[in-house]
C-alpha cells in the first residue's frame, strides 16, 4: 500500500489561523516544555490538538516569524513536522491515557472506537471502490477485521474474479503480525480516511430532500415553488426523495400497526386531524372499533386547530417511522420503484 500524497508546506504565517499558530509553537517547545499545556482548558487542547494533527510541514521561516527566540533550539533544518503520532506522544505527557485515546479517536473520525469500527460506517461500495485498487492479500485483511454483514456487502460490489482472489486470501489466511495490521490501519488513515469526505460525499439532492423534509407545510411549498420556476429538473428530484407524512399510506396493515404502538395517541390525532380521508381511512381500518370511535371523537373534540401543530405532529410521525425503520421493525423505500416496502 502506498503512504499517498504528501501534505502542502506552510511557507507563509499569513495562511494560519491562530489555533495552528499555537499548535506550531506547542510543537516547537516540544515535550520538554508540557507544563504550558496544563494551563489550558479540555476545550482548548482539543482545538489545538485537532490543529496540530493536521498541521504537515511547516517551513522554519514560519517558525522563526512566530517564535523567533525559539529558533536556536530547534534541528539543523529549523522544520517541524506536526502529525497525529507527535501530537499523541505530546498529549501522554499529561493527560491520563484514556482521555488522550478519546481524543485522538475523535479527531480521527467519522465515529467508531477503532479505525475497523470506523470502517464499518463507511458505505460498502465506497470501500469498495478503494479495496479494488489494493493487493487481494491486503483486502483479506480489512474485510477479515469489519462485521461479516458489512464484509459480505464489500465483497459483492467488488469485481468478481477479485472478490474471489480475497476469499480464497482470508480462507488461506495465518494470523497477522501486529507491525503489518499497525501499517494497514496507519495506511488507511492517511490515505482513505483523510479523503473519505470528498469520496463519500451526499448527492446534493438527498441532502436537500432532508432539508426540505424538516420545513413546515408553507415554507416547503414556498421553497419548492420557488425552486421549480428556477430548476425543474431539481426540483422534481428532490421531491421524488423525500418522505412525507402521506406517503406512510403505502405501509402495510402490518406496517401501520406497528407504527400505531409507537405513537402517542394525542399526536396521533392531531396528525390525522389534518390528513387525507384516504389515510385517515387506513389508519382507522387497523385499529379496533373501540379505538377508531374514540380517534373519532377526539379529533371532533379538538375543535379548530392550527396549522403549524398539525404540522408538527405528523413531522413527528414520520421521523418515528424513520426510527422503526433505522431499527429494522419497518422498512421505508423511496417513492417510486417496484420494491417499494418490504416487511
């Protein structure tokens, strides 16, 4: 595996925010001078740590405009090098060791405890598209670490012949040597985690759906009216990606009553109060008699009600089945498509 792209040399303080400038400085003290750190609060080591983490190379003109006094006690070069290795060995120092381990984790990212947790939020065919490029002997490594349901989905958006190269790797596999692991896992820090943002990133429009999906009736149609005098084409997509609270009538009876149990009965009622007849209609015909009745007069009890409580009551209802769905109880497809629901 290769170490990847080597990260940009700081020539100029200008480029530095203030946080780093304090991060070069910290790093050309060294650990002979830690007791500086303890003058600073959690909040403020981690700013700092997070910035000296992702420093690279800063050249020694830098350091001499910052920390000019400093300079006669630094290497022949008169170059530091901040890294996550140096800013961990600086931070042991005087941190107990698990709060320096939650630290360094979170400046690592996207959650997970190790870097195979990690790994196992990372969507499969992202990974994927990685793990293609590497040697089957490394790959058998990685996917032997994740989850097997996570393993199994890699494996199946690999190309075919490769997939079976790496399955016949991790069936022919001896334990691995604690350097080799160190060096697949320092590896795929630097070079696929560093970058995962830009690999990974979210389709503007689904991000936008979920946006939209949060607004209150008005201000979405607002928003998307607007939008569709601007782009159709965007506009029709987004709309075609979001979940709204009619779009629970494609539940099964299974599916409702599930639902049902998890809602509160008042929220329920507002949300109805403000549905079609057709959903009102599916939700009644799942739940007994005696329990429709009473909805039924519930909702004629309430009299007038506001909008915006509607509103609010069935973004409520919504984001519960999203949670039931998150849980595997139901399962939420997009709108359109053949395999819409499925239980």
């Amino acid at each position: 595996m290769a170490l990847g792209a080597r990260k940009n040399i700081i020539d100029d303080p200008r480029k530095l925010s203030g946080v780093e400038k304090a991060a070069v400085v910290l790093l050309a003290l060294g650990e002979e001078h830690v007791s500086l750190w303890q003058s600073l609060d959690e909040e403020e080591i981690k700013e700092i740590s997070q910035a000296m983490s992702s420093l690279g190379t800063v050249t020694s003109n830098v350091v001499e405009d910052l920390l000019v006094e400093f300079v006669s006690g630094m290497s022949n070069s008169g170059t530091i090098m901040g890294s996550y290795e140096q800013t961990q060995r600086l931070l042991t120092n005087f941190l107990p060791p698990d709060k320096v381990e939650a630290l360094m984790e979170e400046i690592r990212g996207p959650a997970g405890r190790t870097m195979w947790d990690k790994l196992g939020n990372v969507n499969e065919a992202v990974l994927a598209n990685y793990l293609k490029n590497e040697y089957p002997q490394t790959v058998a490594v990685v996917l032997s670490k994740i989850k097997a349901d996570h393993a199994a989905r890699v494996l199946s958006s690999l190309p075919e012949d490769f997939a079976l190269e790496c399955v016949q790797r991790m069936l022919r596999m001896e334990p691995v040597q604690r350097e080799i692991l160190d060096k697949i896992e320092q590896t795929l820090r630097i070079e696929f985690m560093s970058n995962l943002a830009r690999t990974s990133k979210r389709d503007s429009h689904e991000l936008m759906a979920e946006i939209f999906n949060n607004f209150d009736r008005q201000t979405e149609s607002r928003f998307v009216a607007a939008l569709e005098e601007r782009n159709r084409e965007s506009a029709e997509r987004i709309r075609a990606l979001m979940f709204v609270f009619e779009d629970l009538s494609k539940l099964d009876p299974g599916g409702v009553q599930t639902l049902l149990r998890a809602v509160e009965k008042d929220q329920l009622a507002l949300a109805l109060k403000g549905s079609s007849d057709s959903l009102r209609d599916m939700f009644m015909s799942n739940m007994s008699e005696r329990a429709a009745k009473i909805m039924r007069d519930d909702m004629e009890s309430m009299g007038p009600v506001r909008l915006k409580d509607v509103d609010a009551a069935q973004m409520a209802m919504v984001q519960v089945a999203k949670d039931l769905a998150a849980k595997g109880e139901i399962m939420l497809a997009g709108q359109g498509g053949d395999d819409e629901l499925i239980y």
